[in-house]
C-alpha cells in the first residue's frame, strides 16, 4: 500500500497531551489544527496549533465529547487525520468509525481492536481465549449479590468490583467479606452507570500488594507487533499513577521477557494496530496477569520515548499514514533509567482534591536528561471542568541512583504559584525507602502517606511565610477571629497548614 503523507491534522484534545502531539507534528514538518471549548480560547494548545476551531462550551460533553463537532472542525480546516490524545475520545469506537465515515484517517486502532478491548469485560474474555493469564474473576457482568458472593467464595476474598468500562482509577470497589457485598455491588454499579453510562460491573481476585507493571505496543495493523519494554507504575492514588519508571526496579530479566511476550501476544490477537499499553498486575509470587489494554497513547509514554530513544507520536503518524512500524523489534533496547512525575493540580493534605486557579508563577527546571511536557503557562487559568494535570516532568539518566539525584535536583528548581500542586509529594515520595529502593507496590501512598501528619519541606521563603502566618494567625485569634483567611476553620495547628497552602500555591 503506497504511503500517504498527511499535511495537516488535527488534534482533539487539550492540555500537556494537545501540545505533545502538535511539537510532533511540526517536527514531521505536518500542520496542526487544534479545537478548545470557550474557556480554552488562549490555552497553550490553541496557541502552540497552526490553526484552531472553536467547538463549544466548557464542559466536555459540550464540545471534547462531541465527535460531530470535532469532524466537522477538520473536513472544515482541511485536515486528512484526526489525533485523539488520551481521555476524552480516544478510546471511543463510535467516534473512530465516524472519522473514517467523513473520508478521514482516525490515528489509532481500528474501531474493531477498540471495541473488543475498550470495555474490560470483552477485554478479559478475549485474552482468555488468547491463552494471556487474566486475573481470577468473572467472564460476565454480574447483577446479583448471591452470585457475586458465590463467585468471591471460590477465588477468596477480598475482591474487586470493577465497572466494565470504567477508567482512570474510577468504578472499583474493594470487597473483604460476604457481608460487604449487597451494599458494594449496589454502589459500584449505580457509580458504574452514571460516570460511564455503563452499569456493567464483574468480580475479580484483589491481589494484595501488587505492583503495576505495563508494556508500551506499536502494531502496525498488519500482523507486525513489537514492544517497547515495561514500565512501572505502583506509585498511586486512589488507583491512579502518578510516578512512572521504566525499566521497572523488580522485574528479572527471566520476568521482563515473558511480560513483554503476553503483551505482544494481546495485542497480536486483535490485529493491533498503533500505539496501545498492556496493563499487568504483579503478584508478590511474581506470577502476573493481564489487567486491561489502553488503546492509545498514554499519559506516561514519554518515560518509554526516553528510555528506548523513540518518538512514539512519530510512529503513530507513521503507522496511520500506512508506512509500517519505524522500527524493527531487535533495534529497541531500554538504555539508562527513566522517571515521569506527574504534576497534578490537586491538594496531598487533603486527599489529593483537585484545584483551580491562575498560575501567578512558574520556574520550570532545565539542564541535562530534563524533559518537561506541559500544557500551561504563567498568567493561564487552570479550568475546573478537566483532569487536574497540569504537565509531567520527566528526567533520564544512566542508572537508577543517578535518576533519583537528577529527578530530586529537578525537582528542586521547579517553582509554581497559583493552584495547590502535589511537586511537594513528589519530592518527599523521593526520599521514602520504599521508593529508593525499588521495593514500592501499589500500597505505598496508602501505606506511607499520612496526609494529616504531613508537612513539605519548607525553604527559607516558607519559613518566613509560616512565622508572618502564625503572627496573623496569632492578631487574629486575639482580635476574636476563629481563624485566618483561608484556613480550614477550628484546629489549633491551622494557621500552619493555611501557610504550607499558601506556600505550596494555594494563594
Ligand atoms: P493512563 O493509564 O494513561 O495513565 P489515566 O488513567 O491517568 O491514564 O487516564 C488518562 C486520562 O484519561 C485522564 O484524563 C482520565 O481521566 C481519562 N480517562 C481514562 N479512562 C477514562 C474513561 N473510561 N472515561 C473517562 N475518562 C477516562
Ligand atoms: P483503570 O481503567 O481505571 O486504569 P485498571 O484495571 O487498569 O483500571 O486498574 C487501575 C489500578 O487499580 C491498577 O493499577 C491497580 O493499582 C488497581 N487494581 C486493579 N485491579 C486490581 C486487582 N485485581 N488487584 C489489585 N489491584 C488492582
Ligand atoms: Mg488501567
């Protein structure tokens, strides 16, 4: 099949991820079209693009949600592609077919492979078959809780309930004994259908202190699969990453061959074609088994980009333009040590809430093995109505010690003001044992993180901030004032934590 060169395509997507996409794009010499809802008029994709349409209002299911809008943005502009990112529509199936529908080339899987591993329920039974080992659960959906309670009497408890289509750390449940079910089954499912239009939820085995372990997959739609090594994801919360390294501190040589196989093998049983990830949960025994296959780009792909020296967005374009893989499996090897920490708006004291507000400041770090992909900037207001991440600083170096030295320095320079951050989790998660040593699961932030307890460590400026704080807090208490501005109100330690907030951003 002769190659056809795209011109111009366009991104349907916002944030770190909208302009990761557009710096590929220019690097391959193909023009960009953004789309932005109207609180995204001046956010850095609609700035960064060579055109941008305006495609409604700010909640997503007004205009990132809305498929018609979007083709209708690039049969308008002139575009022959659509990139759909992460979120949003990427693993939509509907939308895949309506692209290739108007004439254009949707750059992922086929809408078939997005059907058959988009829902995790098809995804399970499919690799079952495949002969992939799967988690110990459920091949249908289950509706009644004596079932659900047969079903946890045979594999043991404790279980997840998982929504069917659920994402992002959203729609599961953990179930420690027959007595929990009813209620359990009852949530999950009513969370199941209002968050993913899907009520569908199944039983699985809850593997106790786990690690998450996925491989990056580029298939080329004809057969061809190759991977592109692991990367661990255990540093999480509420069942959401938020550090990435790859290679993996836990896995054998042995162990990485036969993961990187399984994965092959999904992605080679649905015709894979694009980039996609193959999800592992790691079992303490060292036995592994397939969790779900996200059939897209990932949030944490660039620790994969640094590892094996690859441009991944490159091979997308490359694979939908029908020019095959850009690599052969035996040129890829991981060299050196990468980690991704993602910077999210969101407040570690307090469960990790999302937050909003202007970037009134921002220092980025630079130098060697430093690599910062964002999608904001000084003066931009954060919207309330997305994913709270903000951008992702990734860094490389040779060795895994020397990753940690260059991530801690990074770390360091990085300055932001405006909405409360987690950069100051990210720099104590650093310093944990659990960590540094490579030995951390899924369990750590839960385990390790006492958000009540906690307190980031403080500069110079902070210091100051804290003794002017507490003199406020002090005038006021005095004056008869229960609290500060902007404390929590009661607690006799507030005035410390409405300084650290206002230290960490949250002016
Ligand atoms: P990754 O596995 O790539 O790290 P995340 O779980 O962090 O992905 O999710 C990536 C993005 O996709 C986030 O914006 C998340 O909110 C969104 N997302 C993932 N799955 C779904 C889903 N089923 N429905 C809605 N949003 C989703
Ligand atoms: P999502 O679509 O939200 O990413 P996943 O099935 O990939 O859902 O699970 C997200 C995270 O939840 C995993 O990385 C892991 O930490 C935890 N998890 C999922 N399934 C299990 C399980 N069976 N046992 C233990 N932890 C699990
Ligand atoms: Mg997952």
């Amino acid at each position: 099949m002769a190659a056809k060169r795209f011109k111009k395509v366009l991104v349907a997507n916002r944030g770190e991820i909208a302009v990761r996409v557009i710096q590929g794009l220019r690097e391959m010499g193909i023009a960009s079209v953004a789309v932005h809802s109207d609180v995204d008029r001046t956010a850095l994709h609609v700035l960064m693009a060579d055109e941008a349409v305006a495609i409604g209002p700010a909640p997503a299911g007004e205009s990132y949600l809305v498929g018609e809008r979007i083709v209708a943005a690039a049969l308008d502009t002139g575009a022959e592609a659509i990139h759909p990112g992460y979120g949003f529509l990427s693993e939509n199936a509907d939308f895949a077919d309506a692209v290739e529908q108007a004439g254009l080339v949707f750059i992922g899987p086929t809408a078939r492979s997005m059907r058959l591993m988009g829902d995790k329920l098809s995804a399970r039974r499919h690799m079952i078959a495949a002969g992939v080992p799967v988690v110990p659960g459920t091949e249908d959906a289950v509706t009644d809780p004596d079932e659900a309670v047969a079903v946890a009497g045979r594999i043991g408890y404790p279980v997840l309930l998982k929504a069917s289509a659920g994402g992002g750390g959203k729609g599961m449940r953990v179930v420690r004994s027959a007595g929990e079910m009813a209620a359990a089954l009852r949530q999950t499912r009513g969370e199941a259908g209002a968050s993913f239009a899907d009520d569908a939820v199944f039983v699985e085995k809850y593997i106790e202190d786990p690690k998450h372990i996925e491989v990056q997959v580029v298939g080329d739609g004809r057969g061809e699969v190759v991977h592109l090594f692991e990367r661990e994801c255990s540093v999480q919360r509420r069942h959401q990453k938020v550090i990435e390294e790859s290679p993996s501190p836990s896995l054998t040589p042995d162990l990485r061959a036969r993961i990187c196989a399984a994965a092959v093998q999904t992605a080679r049983a649905v015709d894979y074609r694009g980039a996609g990830t193959v999800e592992f949960i790691l079992a303490p025994d060292g036995s592994f088994h397939f969790l779900e296959m996200n059939t897209r780009l990932q949030v944490e792909h660039p620790v994969t980009e640094l590892v094996t020296g690859t441009d991944l967005v490159r091979a997308q374009v490359l694979v939908a333009q029908g020019d095959g893989l850009p690599w052969r499996q035996d040129e890829l090897a991981q060299r050196g040590w990468a980690m991704e920490f993602r910077l999210y708006a969101e407040d570690p004291s307090r469960g990790f809430v999302p937050s909003i507000g202007r970037i009134e400041s921002l220092t980025v770090p630079l130098g060697p093995g430093v690599r910062l992909d964002t999608g904001v900037y000084e003066g931009f207001d954060v919207p309330i109505h997305y994913d709270p991440l903000l951008a992702k600083l990734i860094v490389w170096a040779e060795d895994r010690d020397r990753c940690i030295a260059r991530a801690r320095r990074a770390l360091g320079e990085f300055v932001l003001h405006g909405p409360v951050h987690n950069l100051p989790f990210h720099r104590w998660a650093l310093d944990q044992p659990a960590f540094r040593d490579g030995s951390y699961t899924t369990h750590f932030v839960a385990d390790s993180f006492d958000q009540h307890a906690w307190l980031p460590e403080l500069d110079e400026d902070a210091r100051t901030a804290l003794i002017a704080a507490a003199a406020l807090y002090e005038a006021g208490r005095r004056s008869g004032h229960e609290s500060p501005p902007g404390s929590r109100g009661g607690g006799a330690s507030n005035w410390r934590l409405s300084a650290l907030r206002s230290m960490t951003g949250n002016g």
